[in-house]
C-alpha cells in the first residue's frame, strides 16, 4: 500500500543556524520599522507568515497594516536568505540521509514537504544541504508551505490535494505520515487522522512530544528500520 511521507525541515531534517532568524529580523526591521520581541519568541512549529504577523501584532501594529506589508517582507526575507545563508551553516541531522535515500528508493512511497517555510526558503535550505533532490524534481514541489496557508493546522489537507494532482492518487488517514519535531508538526494532522511520527531533534524533548499523542516517537531518525516500520505499518 503506497504512503504519502512529508518532511518538516527545520529541527527535523536540518538545522541552520543563525542565519534565517538574522534574514527575517532584517526584513521585518526593513518594511515595518521593528522587529518585534524576536529575540524571545519561540519560531519553532510555525509558518514564516505567522512569525512576521505574530511579532508585528506583538509590536502593536495594526493588523491591516501587517497585512498590506505582509509579501514584501516575505519577499525581502528570501533575498536576505539567499545572500547569507551558506552551507556550512547547515547541520543535517542524524539519520536524516539515510532515510531519505531510503524512503526515495522504494516504489510505494511518495516524498514531500510540509512545512512553515515558504515554499522559496525550503528549497534554499533543502540547496544548501544537498537534500534538494529529494523533494524539488524541476515540477511543482509536493507538499505544502508556509505560502499555501498560514495556519499549519490548513497544510495537510493542501498537501493531500496537491499530492492528488501530481501523483493522481487520494491519500487518506494512517497512508499520510508527517514526520516532525515539534506539537505543532503532531497536532496539525490530527482532524485528517493522519499517522504523526515525532521526532526530538529539535527543541522539544521526547517527553514533551509524548504529551500530544503523536503515533510514534523517536529520539532521532537513525533508527532507520524503525522509522521505515513505522511509516510502512
């Protein structure tokens, strides 16, 4: 039975150091005139377009406003991403090429994204680390996106449909898992009954995880055949 598999990135696949909150933080100072309380706010399970709505309300501007200069600090965070962040600033973490290379080679399975990164900052990350390959092909990327919603808890049902339309085949409940490092990654399939598999290697702990009732838990994904079981089952 084929298994529609999707990727959180950061703090599931890779790790990018200082680089995209720095790209951000410039972005928001350049087309707001603040960058809010970023320092103290958590990015971790949320959409780029909910990081910048969410620290500019914080900064007291008006929600129409935020809104109107919404995309062009999207917009300028991308190009601020593009120049500064380098691959040596890239960690993949453990088990993650493994299983890819994995997980790309058996025939009933189908890889693809679904993350809080716009769509353009994904595939600078996934470049940088040499995981490209793995989810941009030269066709529409599958998935879903901080630019499709930002509400994560929208993103499954937008990446089934896109998956639908590239791979003409309906994915539903436990065929779907999201692999993620965050509650956010485990909640947001949950109205789909979808198969959550979380991972620690971010910034909550294994116990933390747990508390949401994700379907498997890992302390990272080097347990290759336990993660393919899981997924697979």
């Amino acid at each position: 039975m084929k298994r529609l598999v999707l990727f959180d990135i950061d703090g599931t696949l890779l790790l990018c150091g200082k680089a995209p909150r720095n790209a951000i933080t410039q972005a928001m100072i350049k087309i707001f005139g603040t960058a809010g309380p970023v320092d103290q706010f958590p990015f971790s399970g949320k959409t780029d377009p909910q990081i910048i709505f969410e620290l500019m309300q914080a900064s007291c501007i008006a929600d129409d406003v935020i809104q109107a200069g919404l995309q062009r600090a999207i917009a300028d965070y991308i190009a601020a991403l593009e120049t500064t962040l380098q691959s040596i600033d890239i960690r993949i973490l453990k088990g993650v090429e493994k299983l890819l290379e994995q997980l790309a080679g058996h025939e009933d399975i189908v890889l693809g994204l679904l993350t809080g990164n716009v769509v353009q900052g994904a595939q600078i990350k996934l470049s940088r680390a040499g995981l490209e390959h793995y989810f941009f092909n030269g066709t529409s990327p599958l998935g879903a996106f901080g630019s499709d919603s930002m509400h994560r808890n929208e993103l499954p049902a937008i990446a089934v449909e896109r998956a639908k339309a590239i791979k003409h085949r309906h994915f539903t409940e436990k065929e779907i898992a999201i692999i993620g490092d965050s509650p956010s990654d485990v909640l947001c399939g949950k109205s789909l009954n979808v198969k959550s598999i979380a991972v620690a290697t971010g910034w909550h702990k294994t116990d933390e995880l747990k508390n949401y009732d994700p379907d498997f838990t890992f302390e990272d994904l080097s347990v290759t055949d336990k993660v393919m079981e899981a997924i697979l089952q």
